[in-house]
C-alpha cells in the first residue's frame, strides 16, 4: 500500500465521522464512529510500514 492509500484512508475516515454528526440515530452514530475508527486504524497501519 502507497501512502495514497492512507490519505484515502483518512477521507473515508472524515465522511464516516460526517454520517455520524448527521444522524440522530444512537446505534448509527455508534456504528458510523466505529467504521470511522476502523479507517483511521487502517490509515495509522499504512503510514507504520512505510515509516519502517
């Protein structure tokens, strides 16, 4: 994975944390901070490898 990887990464990240603010829902909100969470880690995973 390229570093694009990890700046799409965030993005996916920032729209999940978008769908979470514009829901009123508390299980969606939940479930959209979780995938937001997931994309960040994955983000975080990418910039470790390319840093090592």
């Amino acid at each position: 994975m390229a570093a694009h990887d990890a700046i799409r990464f965030r993005q996916q990240a920032q729209d999940a944390l978008l769908h979470a603010q514009s829901t009123a829902n508390p299980v969606d909100i939940k479930a959209w901070l979780l995938v937001a969470e997931d994309w960040l880690r994955l983000a975080q995973a990418v910039e470790a490898r390319q840093s090592n």
